[in-house]
C-alpha cells in the first residue's frame, strides 16, 4: 500500500505530528536532509510507528522532496490508516 508523508526534516525529534486535510500525515525527523539521511529516518519511523520490520518499507517517490509517497508492504491501507490514527490518538490524550 502507498502512503503519503509530508515530512520536516532537521527537527528537534522525529515523530509523527498530524494527519493533513489533503490526506497526507505530517512527520517530522531529526536528521537533515543531506545524503539521504532523512530518507532512513523516515523509513525508520513509519517501521517504528507500524510496528513492522524496516525493510517493509520504502520511498517510493519524492527522495529529494518533503512530500513524499512511501511503500509499506504487509499491510493493507486499513491497517495502516488505524494504526496511524491509534498512535495520533495517544498523542492527544497526553
């Protein structure tokens, strides 16, 4: 399944912040966009934030970009979406 990012990188941690009216969730990683550095970091993220392995995921499109389109394999869009909303959750309540 593909899953749209917007991310900012270079910030003070990486983690997920919100889910954008266009669709997109926003994310925001701790390394720079220099050498690919945050491509990892989002990769590393997005395998964190689903619970899956990181070689499950990968940038489909948008290495250069801070949006980004993002391949989970092993999930359906459903799975993917709830987890998404259950960890969004979790920040709101704290």
């Amino acid at each position: 399944m593909k899953l749209s990012l917007r991310v900012q990188p270079g910030a003070k941690r990486s983690a997920l912040l919100a889910r954008l009216a266009s669709g997109e969730y926003k994310v925001a990683v701790a390394a720079p966009p220099l050498e690919g550095r945050a491509n990892e970091a989002v990769v590393e993220l997005v395998s964190e934030l689903l619970g899956i392995k990181r070689r499950q995921v990968t940038v489909a499109r948008g290495t250069s970009s801070r949006s980004k389109l993002i391949e989970v394999e092993g999930l359906d869009e459903a799975d993917v979406h709830a987890r998404l909303a259950a960890r969004l959750a979790e920040l709101d309540s704290k």
